[in-house]
C-alpha cells in the first residue's frame, strides 16, 4: 500500500499566514499613529486654552479688577469692553466678594459661591481667534477674599518719610493689600471641545 505525501497547499498557508501578519503588524502602526496624532491635536489645543486662561488673568487683574473698585457704573465697563463681549454679574454677590471674606457671601447663590469658574462666573469674556480659528471664552470667578486696609481706590499715597531723630509722633497703621483667589478657565469656543485651561490666582490690591 503506497502512502500519498502532498505539500501542495504549504505554500499558500504560509502566504496567508504572512499577510495576516503583515495586516496586523499595519494595522498597529496605523493604530498608534492615530493615537498620537489625535493626542498631539489635544496638546495643541489645550496649550491654546492655556495661552487664552494665562491672557485672561492679565486683562483681568491689570484692567477690569480695578475699575470694579472705582466708581464707573458696570454698564460703562461693559460698554468700554464691548470687542470681548465683557459680562459681568451685576448683583450684591460681586460687591460682597470684592468687600467681604468668603464666610459672609450671604447674598450669593450656592453656584456662585462655588469655587468652578464655568458655573455662574463673575466675570465672562470672549478673545477671538484669527479665522478660520475660533475664539476662546475666559471665565473667571473670586473664590475667596481676605479684605485689607488699604484705599480700595487705587490712589493709595505713600506714608511721608522721616529719619530716625525725626519728631513726628504720629502713628500711622501699616497698610495691608486686600488678596483675593481668583480661579480663571480658558476654554476653545468650539462644540464638544473638552480642553480646558483653569488657572488660580493669588491676587493683591
């Protein structure tokens, strides 16, 4: 009795195991590369929301924090902000956060007390992006206040000086800044953007 011996079909199983192979092996390449190019976007658009977070603290300390304490009217700094789209919370809550601790906000919401700056935020305002690029929307909420001594105004004057022999006799109070926490986010105005930017800030004036 002869026994058949046929290796006709090795070949092609060999072939086939070798491009199931090699389809893996793209595959995964393919994989990876998607991965990283969808977290290096995420990257980029999260350092953009960082730059607008970081450029909203500077508008915001330098600029719209002092005018709250001076006497303009908040529909004057609105109507002075208008290119950004400035919102403000014109309610007794913001004149409490400027003047008091945080443990007398008895006149904010339990949203606005929060410490998210998303939720009810004290101050809003929108930073454009050159086209085709959106914008950026900052919102920026005070989260805790320590009140000083200090001319709220702005036009604190320096204590006249005198030397040591000096006869002066007068006590005068060492002035203490106000400090206020105040938490900014910058976010890309853009449907479904899930990078963010959240800043705290330790704030004297």
């Amino acid at each position: 009795m002869a026994i058949l011996r046929s290796e006709g079909g090795a070949a092609l199983i060999t072939a086939l195991m070798l491009t199931m192979l090699t389809l893996v092996i793209a595959l995964t390449l393919l994989t990876i590369i998607t991965a990283e190019t969808r977290v290096s976007g995420s990257q980029k658009r999260y350092r953009s929301s960082l730059a607008a977070a970081q450029g909203g603290v500077e508008l915001l300390t330098a600029e719209i924090v002092p005018r709250l304490f001076q006497s303009w009217s908040l529909d004057d700094l609105k109507d002075d902000y208008s290119s950004i789209e400035l919102q403000l919370q014109a309610t007794d809550c913001l004149k409490q956060k400027l003047e008091e601790p945080a443990d007398r906000w008895n006149k904010c919401s339990t949203a606005q007390a929060s410490t998210d700056p998303a939720q009810a935020p004290d101050v809003s305002f929108r930073l454009a992006g050159e086209a085709p690029a959106k914008g950026f929307v900052v919102t920026s909420k005070i989260i805790d206040t320590t009140p000083g001594n200090s001319d709220s105004s702005g036009n604190d004057l320096l204590d006249p000086g005198g030397s040591v022999t000096s006869n002066d006799q007068i006590v005068r109070p060492r002035h203490v800044p106000a400090m206020y926490n105040l938490s900014v986010q910058g976010v890309r105005e853009e449907v479904g953007s899930r990078e963010k930017a959240r800043l705290s800030v330790l704030y004297a004036y």
